[in-house]
C-alpha cells in the first residue's frame, strides 16, 4: 500500500460553517488502492485521515472517480472470492495442539540444555495442518451481497399440471383418478423418500 498523504496536501473549501476538505488526485487514489486491497471504504478514508463524508461528495460530483470505486469494489470482491474457494478447497492453516499446548517444530533441530529445554537461539515454529473450512457464513453472507445472482438461494417450484381433489365434472374426476393410480404405480416401483413424509 502507498504511504501516508500529508494533510496539507488537502484543498480546503469553505462553506458558510464549515470546511470542506476535498480529497487530492494523489488521495482519490490511495484510498482506491486501499479499498481493492480489502479496506472497507470507511477504514481507507481513516487510513487517509480524511472524513469518509470527503468521498462520499467526491464521488457523487465526478462520476469518473465513482466508476473507479466501483472497480475497486469489483477487484476487492474477487478477491473475496478467490479466499472462499481457497478456504474450500486448499484449506487455511490449524495449528496443532496437544493437551492445550501448541505443538513445535524445530526444522534446524535444537540441543537441549541441563534442565532439558532447548538451548536459546534454537528456531521453532508451530506445527500446522491444512483444514477445509467447509462453512463460513460471514464470508459467505458478503458474497451474496456482492454477486446476488450466483449466490442466491436456490428453491425453485415447478407447477406440474396435477388435477385438484375438486373436480367440477367428470373428466377431471378421471383425471384426478389417472394420476393417483400412476402416482402410487411408480412408488411400488421405486421408493420415494417424500413419499414417507406425506
């Protein structure tokens, strides 16, 4: 991330009570970098020391600087996504613990002392494993707020043409009567779980 913008770089604009501090070119662009890299648009404001409200007006007044935020926004939720599939497919790092001790590893080995313990200076690290994160609602709830149309709930009704027990005349009475029959024909064959439930 780019480094700190000294407040005097800021163009002040004075109102009838109050300043208005309208953000650099240099600054616009901090806070897009911050924002793709994950900073919420409030955090990356505060990163600049600057009101969030600064970018709010700026980007209501130059419709170049919103199309780039919403970039921002785009990169940031792909990368949001890429953790996702990561996490459910590579795993993220566990570290081990054996009766509520962390586990160590020593990769360059270690020479014990009097008392047993290793020497100082002796490099040790965690032992970790990969673990599948097969839930993670957070992050999943952000998703759908960010791709509504793949991460939407999927419950789909399919409206069969299926004869209602009201039937006005004799045909669909028939009707009705058909259906069953092949209904109750086809659970001799092949058990239906739903069936159970009904």
């Amino acid at each position: 991330m780019s480094e700190r913008i000294p407040p005097q770089q800021m163009v002040p604009v004075t109102g009838a009570h109050s300043v208005i501090i309208v953000p650099t070119t240099e600054q616009k662009n901090a806070y897009l970098e911050r924002i793709a890299h994950g900073r919420s648009l409030h955090g990356a404001a505060a990163d600049l020391d600057l009101p969030y409200m600064s970018f709010v007006r700026e980007r209501r007044a130059d419709d170049a600087f919103e199309n780039d935020v919403k970039l921002a926004l785009a990169v940031r939720g792909g990368a949001m996504l890429e953790i996702a599939l990561e996490q459910c497919t590579v795993g993220v790092d566990k570290v081990l613990t054996h009766q509520g001790h962390v586990s160590y590893e020593y990769p360059n080995g270690y020479e014990l002392d009097d008392e047993g313990n290793a020497k100082p200076g002796t490099v040790r690290k965690p032992v970790t494993v990969k673990e599948l994160v097969t839930t993670n609602s957070l992050l999943l709830a952000l998703l759908k707020a960010i791709y509504p149309e793949q991460f939407k709930d999927r419950s789909e009704v399919s409206v069969n043409t299926i004869p209602t027990a009201n039937a006005t005349n004799d045909a669909e009475a028939q009707a009705l009567l058909t259906y069953l029959e092949d209904r109750a024909l086809a659970r001799r064959k092949v058990r239906d779980p739903d069936e159970d439930l009904l």
